[in-house]
C-alpha cells in the first residue's frame, strides 16, 4: 500500500511539474511576444525591428539599382557649381577653345559631337565601341560611371554620383561648346526611349510571319 501511495505522489509530481512548465511557457510567450493586454510594457519592439529591416532591404536595392538621369537638372544647374567641380576633371581634360589635351582629350565642343578621337586624342576602342554622338543622356551616364558605357575606357574616373553634379558640370561642358544641342524636354525623353525600343519589338514580331507563311 506505502507503495502504491509513492506511485501515486510520484505521478503527482510529475504532472505538477509538467503543469508547472507549460504555466511557465504560457507566462513566458505572453512577456515576450506580447499580447493584446502587455504589450505595451514589454520589449516587443525588438522583436519587430530585425522584420522592418529585413523589409527595408529589398526596397533599397530597387532604388539604388534604378539610374536617375540628371538631364531634366541641366537647364536649371548652376555654370558656377559646374565650373567648380570641372576641377575635379581638371588633372586630365581642359575644356576652352585651343586647349592641350592632356591624359585625356581637350574637351572644347564636346556636347553633340561625335564619340571619341576628341580633339585628334587617341581614345580606346571601348570608348569609340559607345558610337554616335555625345547626347545629354549619354553623357550623362558616361560621367556617373565611365565605366558603364565604356568597360575598357581608359578614363580612370570614380565618377559623378549625385545628378546635381553631372547636370552642373555637363551645364559648365554646354558653356565651352559652340552650338550645343537643344536639351531635350522631360517629355521627350521617354518618347525617344520608346521610339528605340520600337525596333527591336518589331523584329522578333516578324520572325514568325516568316517562318510561316503558309499561316495567313
Ligand atoms: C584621371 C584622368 C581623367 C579624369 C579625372 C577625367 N577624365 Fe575624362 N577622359 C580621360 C581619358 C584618358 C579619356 C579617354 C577615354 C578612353 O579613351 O577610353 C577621357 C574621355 C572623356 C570624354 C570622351 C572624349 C571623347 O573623345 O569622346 C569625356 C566627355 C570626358 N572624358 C569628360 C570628363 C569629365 C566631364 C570629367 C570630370 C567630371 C572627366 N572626364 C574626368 C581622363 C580623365
């Protein structure tokens, strides 16, 4: 009998304990991850802030992946602020009529004109692969990363990354050009984006028709 009772007291004891933990869980959960009624008193802030983060990632990327063109800013950039940071050009390019090149090509009347061999200055095959001539746009991108539209360029420049600068220097490259071109209006850029893109959508639209003739 003493020995059953043992049992019974040991069963006991364990429920106890196992009634005990979850008691605790429960307790434990509500502190920290709150509920409705705490949970203004405990740390569930901290809980919530690695998510934010975590959010706040991906929206980052998307907006440093996006190019700003600083061509709508050209018109309204100040010569003044585009004269200073020609300086930082200065070590390799002059910009007035008659100039030296020196690393790299005189830069008078550049805005309009063909792509590369500025001036009689040998430039690389990279530069010269960009074709056609030195629109806003093209400068534009040239100048926020040499890189980018000339991967083997020689032009060992960081780049301009805030638009204000690239519109204000590209401003002081328009004031050392002849006969620039017209800046184009806001409206017309993404015209002109989707009057390029136009042929290379009718190609492949096409190449069907083709093969097939027998279809219509
Ligand atoms: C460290 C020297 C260096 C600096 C700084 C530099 N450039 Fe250049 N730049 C070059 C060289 C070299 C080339 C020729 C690139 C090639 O051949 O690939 C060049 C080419 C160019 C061209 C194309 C010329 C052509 O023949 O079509 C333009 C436009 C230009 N630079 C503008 C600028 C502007 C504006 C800045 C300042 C924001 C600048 N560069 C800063 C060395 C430099």
């Amino acid at each position: 009998m003493p020995n059953k009772m043992t049992m019974y007291a040991i069963i006991a004891a364990f429920w106890l304990a196992f009634l005990a933990i979850i008691g605790v869980n429960l307790i434990g959960n509500t502190v920290m991850f709150g509920s409705p009624l705490h949970s203004e008193h405990h740390p569930v802030v901290k809980f919530g802030f690695p998510i934010e983060v975590v959010e706040a990632a991906p929206t980052e990327a998307g907006g440093a992946a996006a190019r700003v063109s600083s061509v709508p800013l050209i018109a309204a950039a100040s010569l003044d602020e585009g004269t200073a940071i020609f300086k930082k050009c200065g070590s390799c390019h002059t910009a007035e009529a008659g100039g030296a090149n020196k690393v790299g090509p005189n830069l008078h009347d550049i805005v309009g004109a063909e792509i590369g061999d500025h001036n009689s200055f040998k430039t690389t095959d990279s530069l010269i692969a960009i074709g056609g001539t030195w629109t806003y746009e093209k400068l534009d991108d040239y100048l926020e990363n040499p890189k980018r539209l000339a991967p083997k360029g020689s032009m060992s420049f960081a780049g301009l990354k805030k638009p204000q600068d690239r519109a204000a220097v590209i401003k002081f490259l328009m004031s050392n050009t002849q006969n620039p071109p017209a800046i184009p209006a806001a409206a017309e850029t993404p015209a002109e984006a989707a009057a390029a893109a136009a042929p290379a959508a009718a190609a492949p639209a096409a190449a069907p028709a083709s093969t097939n003739p027998v279809s219509h």
